[in-house]
C-alpha cells in the first residue's frame, strides 16, 4: 500500500491524493488503511485504522463488539506506531490459535 499525501507548512493536512492497494488507486474513504478481523472460539477481534478526510486517520480496536481503543490522530508518526502495534497484536494472536474471519 502507498500513500501519497501533500502537507502545509503549518503541519496540517491538505489533500490526500491517492491511495494504492496492489497497484490499483482506489478512493481514500472506500479504503481502510489497516482492517484485520480475529475469531477465537466466541470472541472477535476488529483492528482498523482509515483515513477519515481533514479529521485525519481513525485508529479502532474492539474487543465482542465492544469499542476498547478509538483515537483520531493527525500525526502521521502516530499513525505508524498504531499500525506497528496492530500487526505486532496481530501476530501474536494468530501465534495463540486466533484466526483471520
């Protein structure tokens, strides 16, 4: 995935101009950045994070439905650590018997 994003000066976002996902542009808000979906007998883990426009990216984890981290970041540098701890969670469920539904 590439992300080509266009900045102001000031630090605040302008314009994102194209997201690619296997080498196809597709529109920002029909794209999540990250979304991985977990099953372990009963229980479902959801891990996103989407580009939300001037509000900037979305990062949720819920836990049965429950909505246990939601953070709306403009920080690009938070964003990257956010994405490095859901694929790092990740791993690690799918190491304990957790799989992708």
């Amino acid at each position: 995935m590439v992300l080509e994003i266009l900045w102001l000066s000031q630090g605040s976002l302008l314009v994102l101009q194209r997201i690619y996902i296997n080498g196809r542009a597709v529109q920002a808000e029909s794209a999540p950045m990250f979304d991985r979906s977990l099953r372990h007998a009963d229980h479902v883990r959801r891990f996103s994070i989407s580009f939300q426009g001037t509000e900037g990216w979305e990062v949720r984890r819920e836990d049965d439905l429950a909505l246990t981290r939601h953070n709306v970041y403009l920080d690009w540098h938070r964003v990257e650590r956010a994405l490095a701890l859901f694929e790092q969670e990740v791993s690690e469920l799918r190491q304990q018997g957790w799989r992708d539904s």
